[in-house]
C-alpha cells in the first residue's frame, strides 16, 4: 500500500504543478493580449497620423501648384492684353480679344478663391483628425479632384458640348 499512496502523492503534485503551469501561462496570454491590443491601438493612431501628414501633403502641395500657375497665368494675360493693344492698330478685331482675355482673367480668379477656400476647409477638416471621405464612406484617392465640375449642358449651361 506504501508504494500506491506515493503514486497518488506524486500525481496530486504533478496535477498541482500542471495547474500551477497553466494559471501562469493563462495569465501571461491575459498580459500579453492587453500588450498587443495596445500596440494596435498605437499602430493605428501612428498610421492615422501618417495618413493625415499625407493629405495635409497632398493638399499644401495642390494649393502651392495653383497659387504659382495663378501667378504665372496674370503676367501672361498682362502681356497678351497689351500685345493685342498693339495688334488692334492693325487689326481692329483684336479689341474682342482684349475683352474676352480680362473675362477669362476674371473666370479664373472667380474660381480659384473658392478653390482655394475649399482646400484649406480641407486641411482643416484633416487636422482635426477627418480624413476626407467620397459620399459612400470610402477615403478619397489622392487622384481623385477636389471639386466637381459639371462635365455637360446640363449641368454647365455655359459648356458647349456634351463630355
């Protein structure tokens, strides 16, 4: 009989380490998953942060682009305007050229505040951690245009044609 209590003596302390094993173990799998779960969370936080520096990027860069073709574009009509003074001496049809070159002038800058406004209510919207969405939700391609512009007469009453 001596030999057979050592044997439930020894399987007792075996099942108590075993079970001693797997509380330890359950309690580094309870550890370890509030440590992964909180490396997510600031992997998340890091990409959503990268993400918004890329758009913010993105659209600073688009306004930079437009504000120096802007720029550019006065000067050019300047000289267009005068050139076409000039050929008005000899041409006196170039007059109507003069006028429709300051109407298209004035179509740009009638255009590219707005944009421009636009843009920086974007930014702002991205600062403060919206990151721009199309109308089902899904984030918006940075191929994608900022504004919409109707593409046919029946939108543009001023197009010529249908896109």
């Amino acid at each position: 009989m001596f030999g057979k209590d050592d044997l439930v003596d020894n399987l007792s302390r075996d099942l108590d380490r075993a079970r001693g094993r797997r509380d330890a173990l359950a309690s580094e799998v309870t550890t370890l998953t509030a440590k992964i779960a909180e490396i997510e969370a600031r992997f998340s936080e890091e990409k959503t942060r990268r993400e918004r520096d890329r758009v913010l990027g993105e659209i600073e860069a688009i306004k930079n682009r437009l504000k120096r073709a802007v720029g550019a574009f006065a000067p050019v009509v300047g000289e267009l305007c005068e050139a076409t003074k000039i050929a008005a001496a000899v041409v006196p049809e170039a007059r109507g050229l003069n006028s429709f070159l300051l109407s298209v002038a004035t179509e740009v800058d009638n255009v590219v505040d707005p944009l421009l406004h636009e843009m920086d209510q974007r930014a702002d919207a991205v600062r403060v951690g919206h990151l721009p969405c199309s109308a089902n939700g899904a984030p918006i391609d940075p191929s994608d245009r900022l504004l919409h512009f109707p593409r046919n007469t029946e939108e543009n009453p001023r197009s010529t044609a249908a896109a």
